[in-house]
C-alpha cells in the first residue's frame, strides 16, 4: 500500500515489509533504523508513515484465544474487529462497544483512542486489559493493568512499540436493536441533549448543518425488554423526530444496503453496533475527517457555536455526527478523565477547501477546550496538543524510555509530540 484509506496521504517509506511469525517480526523490529507499523490505514493523516520501513502485522497467525473464566479474549493485533467479532460471539461473548466501522484493526484503533458512543460506554482502548510489545531493540515485554506504564502505553499513536496481541475485556453476548429518526430541530437539544443521548445503549446524531435539525438520530438499544435504557417509543415520534420508514445511511445520497440493520430488528451485538457493514466500503469512502472530543457538559453550547460556522461548513461536509463517550484513565485517550461529547465531521476529500474550515471549526470549539482525534485531519499546534492532552509530557517520557533512540519517531511526531 502507498497510501493510506482515504488516498490523502502518500507513505514516504521507502520499505514495506510483511512478517510470518513474531520471530520475523522481532528480526525485522531490531534491524530497522526506523520503524512503523501500518495496520488497515484508516488514519487521515501521517501517523503510521515511517522515514525507514513500515511493517504490516496482517501475515501473522490470526489467533482469537477466549478465556472464559476470566471474560478475556486475546487477539492477535492486526486483526481487525470485523474479523474478531465473530469469532468472539460464536465463543458467546462481546465487545461492550465499537466503532461506526469494524474494518479497522483492533491495535491501529486502541493506538489513536478511537471510539463508539454511549454515556456508559468508554473508548476502545479501555478494554485493553494487557498488551504485548515488541520494543526498539527486539524485546518482547508484557504490560496489563497493574503496571504503572499501561495507563500511558494503551493509547500509544505507534511511539513505544510493535504490539503483537492485546488481552481485550468481554462480556457476554448481547443483542441490539437498531432505530432510526429523522428531522429533529436542533432547538429540541438545547434542554433534552444529555436525555436524548442516554435513550439508549449508542445513539448517535447526525447533521448537514444545512438546516438546524438533525438529518437522522440512530438509536441502537439492548434488545433487552427489561433494559431500561431501550427507548420507549417505537414507531411513534418522538420528540418531534419522526421513525425513518425504512433503512437509511447516515452519508447523504448513499445507499442503505452499506449499513446496518435498522427497523428494530434484533440482532448481534457486531452486526449493530458499527453503522457500517464491513463487506461494502465504510462512510462515503471518498472523504476526509476531523473529529473534536470535549467534556460532554459543553454540548450545547458547543452546537450552538458549531451552528454560527453552518453555512462555511456545510460547503465542505458530507456530514456531521455527535457522539457521547465515557471518561477513562488512559492519558492519551480523548477521553482522558472527562465524559465526553465528540463532534466529528465527514468531509469531502478536498484537503485545500477543507483545512480552512476545520481550522473555523477549532476557533468555534476553542472555549470548550477540544481534544482532536489523533487519527484525523486537524491544524492545532503541538502548544494547544500539550495544552490539551495533560499528561502528553508523561506519555513522552515514555516513550523516550521504550525507544530511546527514537525507532518509532516520524514527521507526525516530529510535528506534534515534541
Ligand atoms: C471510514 C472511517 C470511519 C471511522 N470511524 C471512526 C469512529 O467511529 N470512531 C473513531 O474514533 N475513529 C474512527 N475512524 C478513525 C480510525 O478509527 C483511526 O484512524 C484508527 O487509528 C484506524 O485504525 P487502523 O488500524 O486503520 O490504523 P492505521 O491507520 O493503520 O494506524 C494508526 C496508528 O496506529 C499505529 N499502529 C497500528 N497498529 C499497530 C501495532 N500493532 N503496534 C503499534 N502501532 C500500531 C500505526 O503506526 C499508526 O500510528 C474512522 C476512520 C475511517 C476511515
């Protein structure tokens, strides 16, 4: 590969290289002057570029090891959620959450705290409850809860190592029911924001800005009569969006059948969760992101500022969706002790009209103290990154212990982990 997902970015690394055994691979990690790992290369951006050898971890045995008594699973890192998924049900347990796609690997995602939504449910990266790690100079180590470094290591942006196998949290299987309705004012949220994004397990909004409504509200409870949380309307609206009558995809003008299954139809967690199915092509595919992630108590008025740059955004945007995400402990996470409201933008892939509306979109955000995702497009500085992300002088202190002499440094963290 070239480049990455979305065709933005161009790798420069003058070698690629695809390991059979996690022997050649600790060969390949203790030869290389500089090393990344690319894995399904969904990043917007340069982060898994290398000025040396990228490695893909894809040739490496696909293991999916459930322990049960322990409600683990261990994965193999490069595999991706669409390819553990199954697996993990048909062995009767689930991932507590994913994101709007499960074609992207399960390291590469923890990598860059890359999350679903739900005010109970925390990013990807804290299911993480041990990793593996192949270190600059070809050292396996093994990192879980206990130590002082995981809460660093497990949001990672690719600086400390090659991780070859995470040991993910589960639960037992669940199934999930999927709505979803149309055309909600945008008012509606001034007084019912935390109460809507509560109605059940994931709910996501979506919004062109082009009128101030929401296009679409996806509601994906627990198809769980005694769940408190399934919203308790169906076919009626419901407070004043009507139920799409039949399957909708949140990009405009794109197809249905791309998507998962809605209309209420019960069905498995993996199968619901994701907005998209991982046979068709995620999203729109020709498109760019950007995503800010800020303390959930800031949603409405951060609308409301979002909704004063409409007319500039709506020029560029295929779309917009809002999400909640729970705190967590992991300092890299956008998450990082705060409950979280992330306002993500689906772009169209025209990076010189783009920029300077994400930049508008930064100045709106500014007083709300916005956390960019690390694996999209944005323009904030290294200076508002650390003043973001408290804990980033820890986490390079870290990585100044893993790799010392900076294996898995790149232009990404040149730019913006100094
Ligand atoms: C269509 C689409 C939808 C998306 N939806 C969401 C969403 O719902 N929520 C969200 O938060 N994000 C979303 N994203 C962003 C995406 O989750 C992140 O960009 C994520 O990092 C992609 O994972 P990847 O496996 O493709 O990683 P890559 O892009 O391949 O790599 C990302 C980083 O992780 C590092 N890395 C990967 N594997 C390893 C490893 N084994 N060891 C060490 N370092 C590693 C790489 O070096 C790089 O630094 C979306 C992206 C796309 C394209």
């Amino acid at each position: 590969m070239t480049s990455n997902w979305a065709g933005n970015i161009t790798f420069a690394a003058p070698e690629f290289r695809r390991p059979a055994s996690i022997a050649d691979l600790r060969a390949v990690v203790t030869r290389a002057r500089q090393l990344r790992v690319l894995a399904t290369g969904h990043a917007f951006n340069d982060l898994a570029d290398s000025p040396g050898a990228q490695v893909s971890l894809a040739g490496l045995p696909p293991e999916v090891d459930v322990d049960s008594a322990a409600a683990q699973v261990r994965v193999a890192a490069g595999l991706s959620y669409a390819e553990v998924a199954g697996r993990l049900d048909r062995a009767g347990f689930a991932l507590r959450n994913l994101a709007s796609l499960p074609h992207i690997s399960v390291a590469g995602a923890c990598a860059t705290g890359t999350h679903g939504s739900g005010p109970a449910n925390q990013n990807l990266s804290a299911a993480i409850a041990g990793a593996e790690l192949i270190t600059a100079d070809g050292d396996m180590i093994e990192l879980d809860r206990g130590d002082p470094a995981f809460p660093g290591a497990a949001v990672h942006l690719g600086a400390l190592g090659v991780v070859t196998r995470l040991i993910l949290d589960v639960v037992p299987s669940f199934d999930i029911s999927q709505r979803v309705y149309e055309g909600l004012p945008l008012e509606v949220l001034d007084d019912h924001f935390a109460e809507i994004m509560a109605s059940a397990y994931s709910v996501s909004m979506f919004t062109d800005w082009r009128v101030p409504r929401l296009t679409q509200l996806w509601l994906k409870a627990l198809a769980d009569p005694d769940d408190p949380s399934a919203p308790s309307v169906t076919e009626e609206p419901w407070f004043d969006a009507t139920p799409a009558p039949s399957a909708r995809n949140p990009v405009p003008g794109l197809p249905p059948e791309n998507c998962t299954e809605q209309l209420g139809v019960p069905g498995p967690w993996f199968d619901r969760l994701p907005h998209f199915r991982p046979e068709f092509t995620p999203s729109a595919g020709d498109e760019l992101q950007s995503e800010y992630l800020l303390p959930a108590g800031y949603a409405v008025p951060a609308l409301h500022a979002l909704h004063r740059a409409g007319d500039q955004m709506a020029r560029v945007l295929r779309i917009c969706e809002i999400r909640r995400i729970a705190a967590d402990d992991l300092w890299l996470s956008p998450c990082y002790r705060q409950d979280t409201v992330a306002f993500h933008f689906t772009w169209i892939p025209d990076t010189a009209a783009v920029l300077p509306v994400v930049a508008l979109v930064e100045r709106q955000l500014d007083p709300f103290t916005p956390r960019p995702h690390w694996g999209k497009v944005f323009t904030t500085p290294a200076a508002g990154l650390h003043a973001r992300y408290e804990r980033l002088p820890d986490f390079l202190d870290l990585a100044r212990h893993y790799d010392p002499a900076g294996k898995f440094r790149n232009a990404y963290t040149a730019r913006y982990l100094r």
